[in-house]
C-alpha cells in the first residue's frame, strides 16, 4: 500500500463524518424522529424512509450553500 492509498482511504473514512458535522442532517432527523413519535406511530414509515427524506431535506437546504 503506498502512501497515495493510505490518504485516499483516509479521506474516505472521515468523509461521513465531516458529512454528519457540516450539515443539518442530523437535526432534521431528529425533527422527523420525534415528529413520528409524536404521532404515535412508532414503526408507520420506517426509519429507512425517514433518513431518505432527511437526506433530500439536507440536500435542498444546503443548495445555496454550494452555489
């Protein structure tokens, strides 16, 4: 493994991470976590849904940020 891999892998791995930092991400899915329990339905649209929707939510709130 040469050093060229090593940083392409190392990039690769904080890239969720600066991804889950840098973004709203995670409070829109809380926002629609909590919104799910409150309406009482803890299992209606799965959480698999619910992080797709918090990942186009992200991504249309952070539009003008790449513009």
């Amino acid at each position: 493994m040469s050093l060229g891999d090593g940083v392409l892998l190392g990039v690769a791995a904080l890239l969720p991470v600066a991804f889950l930092a840098l973004t709203c991400f995670v409070k829109i899915s809380m926002v629609l976590t909590l919104l799910r329990s409150a309406f009482g339905t803890p299992e209606a649209p799965s959480s698999l849904i619910l992080l797709g929707i918090s990942l186009v939510l992200s991504a249309v709130v952070m539009a003008p940020v790449l513009h």
